[in-house]
C-alpha cells in the first residue's frame, strides 16, 4: 500500500470536511474558493488512482448515490416526536401555569427559545462519528431513508467532530434537524428555473421537501438546501442533560445550530422575547412559522411527559401565517399618477395573519404571463412585514379547467384611450395627457419650471383647479377667466390676475419647452430641444413617422414608437388642436442650428424646395431652411445649390436633373445638416 498517497487522502477528506464546515456550517470560509477545489480536484485524483479507498465520509461521495425506487422504511430509535401549538401570550402563560400546577420546580425554571423553522424534519444518525444514515420523520415512529439526498446538503457533516480538537461523539448519536432553503437561495433557484423556462416553486418550505424526495439525488444536489439540527433523539453515551448544552454539544461536534437561539432565566425573558420576534421574523434569511419554546431542564421536561405525541416541556409559538391560499375571483387594472397600468388581484376574502385580504397585487402583466396566473385558480398569498399582499402563484393541480386566461386590456380602465406598449419594456401605460387619473400629475409636470414655467401656479392651485372641474386638460388653462379663479378659496382680485397673466406669457415659451411639457414617454427636455430643431411646430412633429424620427440622433426605434403613439392619441390630437384654439403654437426658430464660429449650417447655400415631404408644411421647410441659414427660392437655375424633393416632384425636379443640381430627399437634407454641423 502506498501509505503516503493515503496518509495525503485521509489529510485531504479531513481538510475538505472542515472547510466545508466553515463555509457552509459556519459560513465563515478561511480559503478561497480556488484554494477548495484545488483540495477536491487532488482528492479526486487519489481516489481514481485507488477506488478502494473511497470511503462513505468523503466529500466526494456527497452525490451519486442511488435511491431505491420506493425509499426504504426506517424505524426510529426513539419516537420522532411532534409539538403542541399556541398562538398567543395568554397561551402560553397558561401553558407554563399548567406544568407549574404538575411540578412546583417548573416556577423557577429557565428556558431556550427557538425559531421553528420551516423546512422538513430529518433524523440523523452517526455511528462512531460517521454520517450512516439520513430518514424523514414519517409518523414519528418510522420514517422513510434519504441518506444519498442528505448527502448533497453540505452543511451535513459526514463525520464528527468536524474540527479535529472538537468533542468526541458517542458511538451512537441519532440527532433532529430541519432541512431547509434560505429565502435567498430559494429566490435564485427560482430565477434560474424562470430562465431555464422551468415551473418555479412556491415557497421554500415545498421546495425543500420536494427536493428531498427526489428519487434522483443528481437532482437534489442542484437545490441549495441547508440543515439546523436542535435536539438528540438518542445516544449510548453521556450528552449533556439541557437543552442548551445539548446546542452547544451539537455545536461543538460541528452539526450546524441556528444563529437564532437564546437562553432566558425566566418566563419574563421569554415574553419579551416572544414581543422582539414579531420583527425579528421578517429579517431572518429563512422562513420560520413561529418559535419553539422549551424548558431547559430536559430531565423535568421528560418527567412532564406527553399529551399525545406532544411533549409538556415544549411548545410551539406560531406566528400568524403569512402564506394562504384562496380563489383568485377576477382581476382589475390600476392606472396610476404615472400611467402605467398595474394588474391586481380580486380575491375571495381570507384571513392572512389578522387581516382580511381581499386584493392583493400581480405586479405587471409580465409577472401573470410567467406564472401563468389564470382567472378563477387557486392562489397562493403571501402578505409580510410592511409588504402589500401579493400572488405568489396558482395551485396549478387544482386546476379544474374552468380557468380563463387574462388577456391586458387595449384601452385605459380610467379614460378609454388606447394604451401603449413598448417592445422589451415591461410597463404598459396609459399616454392620453387629459387621463382623469394621471390629469393632477400631467398639469404639474405641464406648468413645472422647466417646461411651460407657469409662475405662481404650483401643485396645490393645480389640484384646485381639477377640484373644482374648471381643468379637463391643459388646454383649459389657457381658457381660465378671473370669475373662474375668483371661485376658488385663497383667490382675490390680484392674485387672479396675476395668474392669467403668467399663463399667457407662456404661450411665448419656445417650442422645445412645448415638447417637453407634453409628457411624451422617453422625452426628455434634451430629446424635445432635439426635435424643436428638426420640426417646426406640433403639426410637422405630429406627422413624422417612425422611420423619419429614427433619423435624428439618440431616437431609437422604442422612443419613435413612443412619440408616434403618443401623436396617435385621438384625445392628444384634442388637445394640439386645443392649443392652436387658444393661441399656444410656438414654432421653431432653429437658434441652435449654429456651428460653433457663430455661422449657421446652410450658411450662404440656395435651396428650391418642391413635393410634399414627411415632416414639414410647405411653409414649415421654408422656415427651418432659412433658421438654417439658407436662401429659399422658387425656382431652379444654375445658381440653385440644392433641391430638396418631396413626394410627387414636378417640373423642378426634372430641371435640376437637366441642370445637375443635387436633389436631397428630407433624410439626405438631414444629413447634410449634420455634416455640415461637424465642421
Ligand atoms: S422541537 C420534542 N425545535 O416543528 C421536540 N421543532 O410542530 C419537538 N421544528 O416538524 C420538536 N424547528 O421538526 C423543535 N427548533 C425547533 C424546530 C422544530 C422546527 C419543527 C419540527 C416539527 C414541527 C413541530
């Protein structure tokens, strides 16, 4: 035998054991994760080269196993036992006041508590320190054996003590736990699975349990499950005669132990205890249904014996469920301040930790389509800590086929209008300016600062003036009278004239600004300052087509889609129509059209223009080509520098052709702007 290469071999399954330990026990890693698998890569070198010295206690051997078809029944040494529940303080003081009455010695007693996890009970057993066998609680007496599944789970130590200067176990040492996932585990395994375009799970707890059945242990292996062991179920030699130094033995040997537990003096320190967890709950990285409380004197505790399966030491605390599942009615559509459109549930009403939930949110329509949320399913509801009820998902096996698919709807809920919807983005939104919904929030950001900059006309005038139903839409403003404001509280002679006054002078605001102040999603103050320099007013903008405003710089495809939809609007094409009414019709004069020596862009150039083009008046392309610098004439000669031609050309297209003057259609105009503008 080669007794260095298998003193190196017991050195390495020590080390690796240990490191798994820390990092996944302790979570307090002291190598990199290169350094690890370093240490497993050599390992499984040895072991190729010598595969009879592979040993159940090697880290290697932690997936792989086979289950047999049915899991083989395994028979407790002690009964697996079970717990009583309360859902109360005044439970639980009776409780105590109950095993008081049996043993005087229970009033001076000291006590543990314990989060009660939410996972699946397993029961452990270790023969001379070595991880034998691994079984489910079953009906308490026997259970069903899933070593190879317990395997994978890498805070399960294979053999004890992991830390070579630990406590030695007994020969036989059979321990509780709980497997379970960690909330963040759970959410990533979630993602992947969405990704995969895999069913995602519901909740940690199912997922646990679900993925400790698996007949396929390669599969169990993938479930980041974890594991917290709380109490010795048997032992054939000395353990500690407390249920804190049983924590703390366990501890010792290197099982994991929550972070969580406590000891308390007194019944006092329990109460407070139980009042510190109704937060505490919401911050643990796991689920826990409640807390356990046990009398620390675990000799008293078995001389109470058991009502039942339960024992009298211990009890359960539960906290008020978090998760219900109830019939998912109908759903409705929100609009908010903002537009968008925002899905919620209609619920049969069901208590969900002491309030009655009858809606809860669906987030997006995305979230419905990836869930696969229907109409009329069973749901699963959660509501936690401050966070509104949500669906987490349908109980798709209790389908009964009755179910109907939701489709979004194509028009707002609040003010009709179509609404809109962008490729690859998830929001849907309402883009009608003069929604009721969004109305208060549209005037504010239509008179704010950098866009109409209406002074004296701030956000609590705004919300009067929708109060008192002088204002449907913008448009209204400028249709205010002095008796209007008059009405209004907080309005006198003075105040009213001033504000009608502030509101004509707007209409003198450039374009730009005009553009901004219409909301049109994706457009900000920059991109508006943009198009007022390559339209001439509303109209020209509001006939540009997608392919025409592609053209400009920083308009992608979703952004023209945006402006078009937002122009497409009947309820918008109201309001432009509005404006022009009431003598709100900036146009453009192209000032920033300028290169940077002060010159203009066409500067000295003589264009002829002729056709219809896609984004100007006749009138219009004349203006812009003039801010531009350019000279406009009617007909094409020798000293024409440019044609620019629309559709149906005439006569001057065929003269510049003879002539060779260049012809641009409105895209190469454009072009040639930005050429000349880089000079
Ligand atoms: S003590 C006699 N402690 O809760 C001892 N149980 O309703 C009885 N559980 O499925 C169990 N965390 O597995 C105890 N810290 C904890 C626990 C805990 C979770 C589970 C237990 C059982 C259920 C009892």
């Amino acid at each position: 035998m080669d007794l260095m290469a298998f003193g190196e071999l017991e050195k390495l399954k020590q080390e690796i054991n240990f490191h798994n330990y820390r990092y996944h026990v302790l979570d307090a890693p002291v190598i990199s994760d290169v350094e690890y698998d370093r240490l497993v890569a050599r390992l499984k070198q040895i072991e190729a080269e010598h595969p009879e010295w592979i040993t159940p206690d090697s880290p290697t051997q932690r997936v792989g196993g086979v289950v047999s078809e049915k899991f083989a029944k395994v028979r407790h040494p002690a009964p697996v036992l079970s717990l009583a529940n309360c859902f109360g303080v005044d439970d639980l003081k009776s409780w105590v006041e109950r095993i008081a009455k049996m043993d005087e010695r229970v009033r001076g007693a000291d006590f543990v508590v314990e989060p009660k996890i939410d996972g699946l009970t397993v029961v452990l057993t270790y023969r001379d320190g070595l991880f034998v066998q691994g079984a489910t609680r079953g009906d308490g007496e026997v259970g069903e054996d899933i070593t190879p599944n317990l395997r994978t789970i890498r805070a399960l130590p294979l053999r004890l003590p992991v830390d070579p200067q630990g406590l030695r176990p007994p020969a036989l040492l059979v321990v509780r736990g709980e497997a379970f996932m960690m909330n963040k585990e759970f959410d990533a395994l979630n993602k992947r699975l969405e990704e995969a375009g895999e069913r995602t799970y519901l909740n940690p707890r199912n997922t646990a349990a679900g993925s400790l059945r698996q007949l396929d242990t390669g599969l169990t292996a993938t479930r980041p499950l974890t594991l917290f062991t709380y109490a010795i179920v048997a032992a054939d030699g000395p353990v500690p005669t407390t249920q804190w130094g049983q924590l703390q033995f366990l501890k010792a040997l290197g099982l994991p132990v929550s972070p969580d537990v406590e000891h308390f003096s007194d019944l006092e320190g329990v109460l407070g205890a139980v009042e510190d967890w109704r937060e505490r709950r919401d911050r643990l990285p796991y689920e826990a249904d409640g807390i356990v409380i046990k009398l620390n004197d675990l000799d008293l505790a078995a001389e109470l014996g058991f009502v039942g399966k339960d024992p009298r030491g211990a009890m359960a605390f539960k906290f008020p469920a978090r998760e219900v599942t109830t019939r998912l009615a109908d759903i409705g559509v929100n609009v908010g301040r903002t537009g968008v459109l925002t899905p919620y549930a209609m619920l049969d009403p069901v208590e969900i930790g002491g309030v009655i939930v009858k809606q809860a949110t669906l987030h997006n329509f995305d979230y419905i389509a990836e869930k696969d949320i229907r109409i009329g399913d069973r749901v699963l509801v959660k509501r936690a800590g401050e966070v509104i009820p949500y669906v987490i998902g349908p109980v798709a096996e209790l389908r009964t086929g009755e179910e109907r698919v939701f489709e979004p709807p194509q028009n707002c809920p609040v003010c009709g209008q179509p609404v809109e919807h962008l490729e690859g983005e998830v929001p849907w939104y309402c883009v009608n300016l003069a929604c009721p919904e969004q109305l208060v929030r549209n005037l504010e950001h239509f008179v704010s600062r950098g866009t109409m900059d209406i002074v004296g006309l701030g956000i609590k005038i705004v919300v009067q003036l929708v109060e008192a139903g002088l204002v449907k839409s913008p448009v209204d403003l400028y249709k205010l009278t002095k008796e209007d404001l008059l009405k209004l509280e907080g309005f006198a002679e003075k105040k009213a004239e001033n504000l009608l006054q502030s509101i004509d002078a707007s209409k003198a605001q450039p374009l730009a600004r005009l553009i901004s102040a219409l909301g049109i999603h994706q457009v900000g103050e920059v991109l508006a300052a943009d198009l007022a320099r390559y339209f001439t007013d509303l109209d020209s903008l509001a006939r540009a087509t997608e392919e025409d405003l592609q053209m400009i710089e920083n308009v992608g495809p979703n952004t023209a889609k945006s402006i078009v939809d937002w122009f497409a609007r009947p309820g918008n094409r109201e309001i432009l129509a509005g404006f022009k009414a009431v003598g709100l019709w900036p146009v453009s004069r192209p000032a920033s059209a300028e290169g940077e020596s002060g010159a203009k862009t066409l500067d000295g150039l003589v264009f002829v223009v002729t056709g219809t083009l896609p984004s100007f008046s006749r009138e219009g392309i004349k203006e812009f080509l003039q801010g531009q610098g350019a000279k406009v004439t009617d007909s094409v000669s020798k000293k024409t520098d440019y044609l620019v031609a629309g559709e149906a050309a005439g006569s001057k297209l065929d003269k510049a052709r003879q002539l060779g003057v260049p012809v641009l259609d409105e895209a190469a105009l454009m072009a040639l702007i930005e050429e000349r503008k880089q000079i």
